[in-house]
C-alpha cells in the first residue's frame, strides 16, 4: 500500500488516534472507549420545532444537534467526555436540568470550554481569552457554579466521572448565533467561510480535520504592513494569516505551511496533506481584519501526489 493511503482520511480516525494510547487525558485518565461510535447519523438529523429531541448518552459521544440528554450509569463509568459541536457561527449554551453525583467519592462533572483530549486543546492556549484553569466548569468545585454555561466557540464538552449505578446527570443544550466567530471547528470537510476580527488583539483559528485544499480569494488586514509584494517570511507583522498543518489538535503545536502579511482580493491556494489543516489569523487589534476562503478535502490521488513530495516529513 501506497504511504498516501496511511494518511486517515476520515475525521472518526483522527479522534482513534488521539483517543487510544497511552497519554494523559483529564486528571491522568485514558479514555478507552471506541470513538467511532461518535459518528453516527444523528449528527445530521433535521430537528423539526414542534418537539425537544432527547436521547441517552454514551460514555463517550458527540452532539451536534439542540435537545435534553441524560447519563444514567449502569456500572462505574470512570473515564467518559461528551463533544460539542456547532455550525461555525454558532456557539454552545448547556443548561443543567439535574446532577445527581458523588463529588466526595471522587465523581467529577466539568464542562471544558472548547476540546481537550490526551494534553492537547482547541483552540490551544494562545487563541483563547482566558486561561486554562478559566476555561473549566467544575460541578464539584464550590457554590459559585454556574449551571448555565456558555461557549466561546462552536466546541465545548462534557468530562465526567461516576462511580456509583444509578447515578448520573441531565442537561439542555441550545446553539447561539455568533456574529464574530472566533476559534471554529468545520463538521464538514468542505465549505466557505468568512472570518472577521473587529478590532480586537486576538488569534482566531479555523480548524479542518482533513488534508484539504485551501483556496484564500480575499483577504484585507487594514493595513499593509509596509509590503506591497508577497514575501515568505512575515517577521515583524503585526496581523497576518497562518495556514498550518499537522497531526495535532492544538494549532500551536502544527507546522507553518505559509504565512500571508498583505491584503489581496484574488486566489492564493495551498495544498495540505496533513490530518489537520488549520487556517489562522493573528491579529493586532488595531485593524479590522477580514479573511474569506474555500476548502475541500483531498482526495487520494491527491494525497499519494502530496506525499510523492514528501508532505509526509511535514506532518
């Protein structure tokens, strides 16, 4: 078998591979239950308004869809996360309708705003706005907590431990509109998007958890940073645009593919043969940046070309 072929080439094989293994998850715990299960068609499922969609939870399981979801455990469940996800303009707001856990037994119940999984996170550390302990919604943690809590991003989960049957939790989850997203995770391997910071000093990054194929056809950072001329280094610029790639959840941990420090409105397209492609702008908060660009995954003819030139080192 060609090395193309060894890439994965499905998002459900990424979370096997930052799933299993030995590695630290929360609290040094694994999680060492099958994540294609994650995946399933309910993912897509058209909810009509005339009712609630509800349903029981897995240990570990994904949502992408508004309704009210239970955890009831049958046995010890020491090791379970549930993921959040949203349109790239919407963000997560979970309400809990009830929690019945034993915190002084060591049962634990934390909403962690965005993904964590092994000792990676998205965003990473240097594009969210509050520091990592900020970013946990600790049930177990004291009388200050919240039980409506809201994402800053289209991502957000659930990390909890029960070790009593019967027990468990129930919660509500709504997905707001953002009219500035920020930090974004595509449920799909292709799409278009637009990503405008107004004025504010902070990084935002675009995640796809696919190689892909990155086609930038407008992009105005308010400023020029005195270049006129495409150049391939943006050393000293105070707001540009990264495309990333590799194997990591975390952008600060991906390899620098390119580095765009001028406005344009044409086509700049890039070819990035890793599990995770991450388009990235740094900005100052000084201007108001705005980038518009394609995406669509690549196919194997593609990805056996990419590694022919040896994308593989890179990733």
């Amino acid at each position: 078998m060609s090395s193309g072929f060894k890439v994965p080439l499905h998002i459900a094989l990424l979370w096997m591979v930052m799933l299993q293994g030995q590695g630290r998850y929360i609290e040094k715990n694994d999680i060492n239950e099958n994540p294609f299960g994650l995946l399933s068609s309910e993912m897509k499922r058209e909810l009509s308004q005339r009712y609630i969609y509800s349903r029981s939870l897995k240990c570990i399981d994904m949502l992408s869809v508004d309704g009210q979801f239970s955890f009831r455990a049958d046995r010890p469940q020491l090791y379970c996360a549930t993921f959040f996800i949203g349109n790239p303009d919407e963000v997560i707001s979970l309400e809990y309708n009830y929690v019945n856990i034993d915190c002084q037994s060591g049962d634990f119940l934390k909403v962690f705003d965005g993904w964590i999984v092994k000792e990676e996170m998205f965003p990473g550390s240097m594009d969210h706005a509050l520091p990592i302990s900020k970013r946990y919604a600790d049930f177990c943690g004291g009388s200050n907590f919240k039980t409506t809590i809201r994402s800053s991003q289209n991502v957000a989960m659930i990390l909890f431990r029960i070790h009593m049957a019967g027990n468990g939790f129930s919660f509500t989850i709504k997905k707001i509109i953002n009219p500035f997203p920020c930090n974004v995770i595509s449920q799909t391997p292709d799409g278009r998007f637009t990503m405008i910071i107004p004025h504010q000093k902070r990084n935002c990054s675009f995640s796809i958890i696919y190689p892909t194929d990155v086609k930038i056809s407008e992009l105005t950072l308010g400023h020029s940073n005195n270049l006129l001329v495409p150049v391939k280094s943006c050393g000293g610029a105070t707001d540009f645009v990264q495309l990333l790639g590799g194997n990591s959840l975390d952008p600060s941990r991906m390899y620098p593919v390119a580095e765009i420090c001028y406005s344009f409105s044409g086509s700049a397209q890039t070819k990035i043969g890793c599990d995770h492609t991450v388009v990235r702008i740094v900005s100052s908060g000084e201007h108001i940046n705005r980038l518009t660009f394609e995406y669509r995954q690549l196919g194997l003819h593609e990805m056996e070309k990419q590694y022919e030139n040896g994308v593989e080192d890179l990733c």
